[in-house]
C-alpha cells in the first residue's frame, strides 16, 4: 500500500509540539530533496534541528518547491564536502549529481 504524504496546518497545535521537541536538538545541516508526480523538483542544504524546522526554513526562504520532500541530516564530518554557495538555496539536479555527488535511487 502506498504511503501518503501527511500535511499538518502551519500553526496547528500538534505541528507547534513537533518542532517544540525539535528545537531541543541543537542546530545542524539538513539536505533535502522534493519530488513530484514529474519527478525532481529540486535539493536544499539548510541549518535546522530537525526535519520538519528544515522544511519549515526552505519555505522561510522561499525555496521549497512543494511536492512531497525527503530530509536526511549532513553530518559534521561531511560537512565541508558541501560548498557555501550551495547552502540555503534551490538547488536543480544537475547541480546536486555533480556538485554533491547525488545518485538517484537505485543507482
């Protein structure tokens, strides 16, 4: 059965209590992929607690395509492998296969 991607209200209580919780962790680099019935919307590198504070920051700066999104943290060791010009802002495909390195799933 295929998942369905949940969308909770910007400023709904359960969603305030998620990333309450959230801000408790401290401050890193998150990487995250958006995706659509077309396929590849685009990547974004920004500086969140969590999953959905990283979301919430794309769409702070207004680089969040839409679509459905997957975040995955950077951790610290590999953090230099990412270049600054290529932190918070929208990143197209080609720029995140050679600049980052990314596969697609699969590959």
């Amino acid at each position: 059965m295929p998942r369905k991607a949940i969308t909770l209200p910007r400023h709904s209580g359960r969603m305030q209590k998620i990333i309450a919780k959230e801000k408790k962790k401290p401050l890193g680099w998150f990487y995250l992929s958006f995706a659509g019935k077309s396929g590849f919307l685009g990547g974004v590198i920004v500086e969140a607690h969590g999953v959905v504070t990283a979301t919430r920051r794309a769409s702070d700066l207004n680089i969040n395509p839409g679509g459905e999104v997957m975040c995955c943290p950077i951790p610290e060791d590999k953090l230099h492998m990412v270049p600054e010009d290529l932190r918070n802002r929208l990143l197209s495909e080609r720029e995140v296969r050679d600049r980052l390195e990314g596969r697609r799933v699969g590959e």
